[in-house]
C-alpha cells in the first residue's frame, strides 16, 4: 500500500490547489503535483496526490474513483513506484 495516488483524467486547466482541496475531505493532503509537458507547460491530464496515511490513499481511491469532480470523472488509483514522474 502507499500514500500515494495516481489521478487521471484532470481537466486541463485544473491547478494544484484545486486537486488538493477536493482531497481534503478525505485527508491531510501532503503534496500535489500536476504533471506539465516539458514543452508546451501545459498540463497533460494526470497528477498525483500524497495523503497522510495509507489508510485516507485507500478512502480516497474508494470513495472518488470514478466519480465526477469539475466536470470529468476522475481516475483514481494507487501511484506505481517505477513512475517516472515520482521524482
């Protein structure tokens, strides 16, 4: 188990905060990161979120996932260790 989840199908103007604050209900939100094309600096539709404790990760990823939040229905799961992006 982690603490840490994958979020995808984010609208693409969704910022950082917006993401954190919709976790909060479920959580203490530790960190969250929007991934961005190195490019363009847009986001790419996907992030992810660090919760507290593994215990609000798996809340979160059954009480969201595939639930509507901004007009899309997001995509919740557990973040794979060998994610690039988990740098």
């Amino acid at each position: 188990m982690s603490r840490k989840l994958y979020v995808g199908n984010l609208p693409y103007n969704l910022t950082p905060e917006q993401l954190g604050e919709i976790f909060t209900k479920i959580g203490t939100v530790e960190k969250v990161r929007i991934i961005l094309d190195h490019l363009t600096q847009y986001s790419k539709g996907f992030g992810f979120v660090e919760l507290g404790d593994e215990a609000q990760a798996a809340a979160a990823i059954a009480q969201m996932h595939d639930q509507e939040y901004f007009g899309r229905r997001l995509k919740i799961s557990y973040a794979r260790d060998s994610d690039r992006t988990s740098r």
